[in-house]
C-alpha cells in the first residue's frame, strides 16, 4: 500500500492544487460547464490515492488505484477539449497535461504491480 507522502499521492495533490486554480480562472471567464467537469476528475485522482492508502484488502486498493487511473484519461479528455474550445492556452494545456500524464505512468505502472501480485 502506498503512504500518504508517496510520489504518486504528492503529485496528484500537487495536480489538484493546480486544477483548483485552473477553475478559478475558467469561472471568472463564465466558463461553468467544462470547469466544473475539469475539477470534479482533477481532483478526484488525489482523493482516490488517499482511499487507496486507507485499503482494508488488496483488492480494495487496486480498485481505488484503477479508479484514480480513469480519473486521469478523464482529465487528459477534458484538458484537451478545453485547449481545443480556445478555453486554455497551449502553455497551460501543456503544462497540466504533462503533469497528468506523469501520475498516468505512475499509476499503470502500480496497476500492473498489484494485479501481477495476485
């Protein structure tokens, strides 16, 4: 199981830090609809690390690590449909997307650790 000070936990925390500041920008620019979309799954992946640190069974871990991976494809859709919609500049959009795409390889690369294990 992970700890609350692991690399993957520290960076989705680091990454919903920075998505909570992305919908504050988009909200002040009246964007409501894909903002609360970007921070509902951003935010999300950090908050089912922490579950999955909180596991009663491996089973239980793995699931909350799968969930927090599909978490992140949500969030590399959404990241992309707002830099396509001209809601993010292309330095944000990258910026963010590199960030998620980190804690992607990361987790896939847990999944596979733990479903091997069984």
């Amino acid at each position: 199981m992970l700890q609350k000070d692991s690399i993957a936990y520290n960076k989705a925390y680091a990454l919903a830090l920075k998505i909570v500041n992305l919908y504050k920008g988009l909200s002040e620019n009246h964007e409501y609809i894909l903002s609360k979309q970007i921070l509902r799954c951003g935010t999300s992946i950090g908050a089912n690390i922490a579950e999955a640190n909180g596991a009663i069974s491996h089973a239980d871990f793995s699931a909350k690590m799968s969930i927090a991976y599909k978490e992140v494809l949500e969030t590399k859709y959404w990241l992309s449909l707002l830099k396509d919609t001209g809601f993010l500049t292309e330095s944000v959009y990258t910026e963010i997307y590199a960030d998620v795409d980190e804690i992607a390889k990361i987790l896939f690369s847990i999944l596979k650790t733990t479903r091997i294990g069984k």
